[in-house]
C-alpha cells in the first residue's frame, strides 16, 4: 500500500510498504479521509517529546473497516467508523485513576504508531466507532478533534454568565468557539490575525479581532483559551483573566517554550490554569455531536482536500495558514 513515512524529523515522503495484518482483536480500516493536525506538524518537525520514528502520521480519520480479527464481530466488515486514536495502557497509576489520557505508556495513532496517512490503517476494533449510513463526510473526519474539545470544557467551569476569550481561529479554536457560544453570556471573542480565518470566526456569530490591541485593555473574560500554543499570546492571554477565572492552554506549544507571568496574580485574583490533553471520555460524546452538527456547523472548518501523494503540499498549505482543516483522500477525492 501507499504511505505517509515520517522517517525522521524533516524527512517525509510516501511510500510502497507492507498492508497491514490485523492482529486478534483488530480491524483494517481503508482510509477514506485523515486531517491534518498542528501535531502532526510537530511530530514532523521533531517538536514531540517521542522518537518513534520511522512512523505514518494522521490521528484524525475515518473510513470503511475491511479486514478483521480472529476475536472481531464478522458484522463489521463493510462498517464505516470513525477511530479514537488513543491507546492507553489501561494498568499504570494514571490510567487507573481514571485519567487515561495522561497515560504514563502513552501511545497513540499517528503519533507513536503507525497511523491514517495511508490507504490502510490497523486499528483497535474497541476503539472504532461505528457510523451512519447517511454519515456526514465532515462530521465523521472532524470527531476526534471535537472529543478533544469537548474534553477542552470538560476540565472548565460551566456558567451561564461566562464570557470566553479565545487565541486562534484554527480548525480548534473555531471549535472551542462553537461550544463556548453554546454556553457564553455574549458573543464569543476570538484573537486571529488571519483575515480569512477571522472571517470564518465571523460568519460563525463570534466576534474576531486581528490583534490583542484591538481589545480594551481594561477588559476581563471569565474564561480565557488559547488555542494557537504560541508564547506571546498565552502571555496576552494570562493578563485578560478576570479575578477568579480561568486561562486554558489547549493548544500544543513546543515543548521547551516558556512563559512569564506574575505570581501574585495567580494568587491574588484566585487565577486558576489548567490545560487539556487530547480525549478523556469524550469520543462517544462528540461522535453523536459530531453528526447532529454536521455540516450545517461544521462544514466550514474543511476547507481543503489533497491526494494521498500530495501529502507535502498539503502540510505546506497547512503551515501557510491558507486555510482551516486540510484531508488527504486516499482513495480518491470523491
């Protein structure tokens, strides 16, 4: 089959190499669609405190299961599901603590192995999620990264009278937005200085700025989100906090980035920070969500499609910043 190999960090290209063999309590899944992800951009720049390499990215997929276990329901052949990638250990002392997504043996799909940037992918028949026959294209491809939101406000408080302040208007932060607007007092506000993205955070009734000096600078949000994991706006971001609020880092920073802040902030206005790793029981959650949405919420946030073999194109539009979530269709892009 046709792959995606990260070899090393800097060095991708696509491949001949061996179909997969699903193992007893495996499904194959044909890769119908994969997103790209701000961690696959990491993993591909050595950002990742892994080193699994060779490894084929792409956590973010779904497609049609097509070859089974000896252990797996002969029902399923035919299914089309969509994949939580995540792959606790289910034994260490975070896993049974409940925490499965702090996993102390983290592994995971398209991060530390193999993954969906390929026609075929091998998967955890448990953690393949069945879907409609009258699935969504966009719903079913944007589930794992709505889990990862969902879980985003899992670990935030719920108040009716919350106002949201988010960093970035990516495929995440317009996601973030989306929930938050559910829940906000007011229009959600997103920082973004990409036009086409804030026009996008418009359109989907936020109000989008350019600039943190667009924003009063005697203005406090309940809660603040940043969504882009770059320094200078978690900085911007920690000093919008309202007394007793809450800042989130949701997006992935480099793992050697650091912030300032001052201490008697924290303590003096009861800041509370807290961040979000990937999904923690949210994937059946945003699984349903995902297709009650649809496209009618979400199908604005797939802005491009590329073939399987134009995967550094695809990653190169990805870091322009030309548009929101970019797939790769390996079967075609029909």
């Amino acid at each position: 089959m046709q792959a995606v190999v990260i070899e090393r960090p800097g060095v991708v290209s696509v491949q001949d190499v061996p179909d997969p063999t699903p193992g007893p309590r495996d499904v194959i899944v044909a890769v119908r669609a994969a997103g790209i992800c701000g961690t696959d951009i990491h993993l591909l720049d050595g950002e990742l405190p892994y080193d699994r390499y060779p490894v084929v990215p792409g956590h973010e997929f779904y497609g049609e299961v097509v070859a089974l276990g000896s252990d797996v329901s002969r029902d399923r052949i035919g299914r089309l599901v969509t994949v939580d990638p995540n792959m606790p250990c289910r034994s260490c002392s975070e896993c049974r603590r409940g925490r499965a997504n702090l996993c102390e043996r983290y592994e995971a799909l398209g991060v530390t192995v193999d993954g969906a940037a390929a026609e075929f992918v091998r998967v955890p028949a448990e953690l393949a999620y069945d879907l409609p026959d009258d699935v969504s294209d966009v719903g079913a491809l944007l589930t794992e990264p709505l889990a990862c939101a969902i879980h985003g406000f899992d670990v935030l408080p719920r108040n009716s009278q919350d106002r949201y302040l988010i960093y970035g208007a990516g495929t995440m932060g317009l996601m973030m937005g989306l929930l938050a607007s559910d829940m906000a007092s007011e229009p959600v506000t997103v920082v973004e200085p990409n036009p086409v993205r804030r026009a996008r955070a418009e359109l989907m009734g936020m109000r989008a700025v350019s600039s943190p000096n667009d924003i009063d600078p005697d203005a406090r949000w309940e809660t603040v989100i940043d969504c882009t994991g770059v320094v200078e706006a978690i900085e911007d971001g920690l000093r919008r906090v309202r007394i007793g609020g809450f800042f989130q880092c949701f997006g992935v920073a480099e793992t050697n980035a650091m912030v300032k802040l001052r201490p008697f902030d924290v303590y003096r206005n009861e800041i509370t920070i807290v961040g979000s790793m990937a999904v923690q029981n949210s994937f059946d959650r945003a699984h349903r969500l995902a297709q009650v949405w649809g496209d009618e919420k979400l199908g604005v946030l797939v802005t491009h499609g590329y073939a399987l073999e134009d995967y550094a194109e695809a990653v190169q539009t990805f870091r322009d910043g030309a548009g929101l979530k970019i797939s790769i269709r390996p079967g075609g892009m029909a």
